[in-house]
C-alpha cells in the first residue's frame, strides 16, 4: 500500500511542475517526464533550471549530464534524477503526514 501512494504523491508533486498526467508506473512516469524535458532543453532552458532549482536536484549531477549535447541524450537521465529526487520528498510527506 505505501508503494502505491508513494507513486501517487511522487506523481502529483511531479504533475505540479511538468503538467505529466500519467499515472500507471514509475516507468511511464519517467518516460512521459523525458518527452517534457526535451521540449524544456530545447526551448526553454530557463524554465528548466528553475524547476530543477525548486525541485532541489542535485546541481552537480545536472551539470555532468549536461556533458551531452544531444537532449534525447540528456533527458531520460534527467527524468531518472527528477523522479528519485521527487519520490524523495514523497516518501518524506508521507512518513510525517
């Protein structure tokens, strides 16, 4: 039962900032969350870092991805990045609910 309202949370704080409205597995999560974060690396970086920067992703860890040029390339391990770090603050509304 955790498991599934650690999803549900982690969804709705990750639907808050990308406007992702599929909710059926981590990986469907993260799979709708790259397409997102393609269109921001290309034509909105701006946004993204200030997403990235609410979010509290590890800066470090961004900026090795960032290595890459190619945004399909970048986006999938962003979403990785975004996903473990939102399932974070999740699991920790969930423990002090």
């Amino acid at each position: 039962m955790m498991n599934q309202a650690l999803l549900q949370v982690t969804h709705e704080l990750i639907r808050k900032d990308f406007e992702i409205h599929v909710a059926f597995s981590e990986e469907q999560i993260k799979a709708a969350l790259a397409e997102v974060l393609v269109q921001l690396l290309l034509h909105d970086l701006e946004k993204l870092w200030n997403i990235l920067y609410r979010i509290d992703v590890d800066e470090s860890k961004v900026k090795a991805l960032f290595s890459a040029s190619d945004a399909k390339l970048i986006a999938p391990q962003l979403a990785h990045l975004i996903y473990k770090r939102v399932e974070q603050k999740a699991l920790t509304r969930l423990q002090f609910k």
